[in-house]
C-alpha cells in the first residue's frame, strides 16, 4: 500500500482529519485532477470525468476540511481512483 492509498483510507475514516495543504493537492493529482491556472491563493483543478472545477485554497500550510471532504464526495460520485 503507498502512502497516498493509506492518507486515503485515514480521510475515508475520518473525513475531518487535518491534512496539510501539500498532502491535498498529492491527492488530486494521484485521483487525476490536473492544475488550472488559479488567482492569488486559489488554484482550480480539472479532472477529465468530472464535469466541473474543483476550486482549492490553504488555510495557512492546511487544507480546508470542507474541500477535502468535497474531494471524497467527487471520487465517490464519479467513481474515481487512484491512478498508478
């Protein structure tokens, strides 16, 4: 199991975990979402089965606990996994 599968099944545990802002976007990109431009702090990222952006924004080095939990909801709707 890699690290990004087990910060998944702690997320998947515990949706409210805190989680830094760099182990967010590790996780975007392992489910495939790809980097948009962004303005300031906020980034947009793109996946090519979902049909919206994901827009995300730290909060200091963290990431924001109703984003992540956001993300968990997108990967169960479009039935995303971890790319290898």
């Amino acid at each position: 199991m890699t690290r990004i599968d087990k910060l998944y099944e702690r997320l998947l545990a515990n949706p409210k975990l805190a989680i830094s802002f760099r182990e967010f976007e590790t996780l975007l990109a392992a489910f495939g979402f790809q980097a948009r431009r962004g303005t300031g702090s906020h980034r947009h990222y793109k996946h090519p089965l979902v049909p919206h952006i994901l827009t995300v924004q730290p909060r200091g080095k963290e990431a924001l606990p109703y984003q992540v939990k956001r993300l968990l909801e997108v990967v169960r709707e479009y039935d995303l996994h971890i790319v290898e």
